[in-house]
C-alpha cells in the first residue's frame, strides 16, 4: 500500500473520531454515565486530531481539512437521524448530500 494510500486510510480514521466527540457529549446529557462520555469524547478528539496530523504529511492542508470535517459533519448528522430522532427532511438531507459530496470531489480533484 503506498504512503498516500495510508495517508487516506488515516483521514478515513480521523474523520470517523470526529464524530465521536459530539456523540460523546450528546450521551454525556442523556445517559447516566456523563462522565464516561465526556471522557470518550476527549480520546475521541485527541485520536481525530492525531489521525489529521499524520495524514496531513501526504495530503495537501485544504483537502485533508474538509474531508475530515465533511465526514464529521456527515456522520454526525446521520448519527443525529437514527439514534437521536433529529428531524430527517428533504432540505437536511439535501444539505448533508452536498458535504458528502464535496467530500468525494475533494478526493477527486487530489
């Protein structure tokens, strides 16, 4: 697997810890065990901005930054929809699409 290849694999990672962090401070209101989750969030930013930086030694700054976010974003929002019952309508989704898809453009155009 070459070093971009991994370089990538790490962003994966480290937009997946990033939604961890608000999964972790929502439970750390509605479960009976808030502090357990405030310190999941916690490892959670920390592995997410660990996974950035290593990623970031082969993928340009911009690029690296808005996957990460868009797949925070992005998960985080459907997250929201089947754990939390966040409102799923047409104008969320479509909002969530557009992250998504800016996310694989910015794959695209590296």
């Amino acid at each position: 697997m070459s070093a971009l290849s991994q370089a990538w694999l790490l962003l994966l990672g480290a937009g997946i810890c990033e939604i961890g962090w608000p999964l972790g401070f929502k439970l750390s209101q509605t479960s009976q065990y808030p502090k357990l989750a405030i310190a999941a969030s916690i490892i959670s930013i920390a592995v997410s901005g660990l996974l950035l930086w290593m990623a970031q030694k082969q993928i340009p700054i911009g690029t690296a930054y808005a996957v990460w976010t868009g797949i925070g974003a992005a998960g985080t929002f459907l997250v929201g929809v089947v754990w939390f019952n966040d409102p799923l309508t047409v104008m969320r989704s479509v909002g969530a699409m557009m992250i998504v898809g800016g996310v694989i453009v910015m794959k695209l155009a590296h």
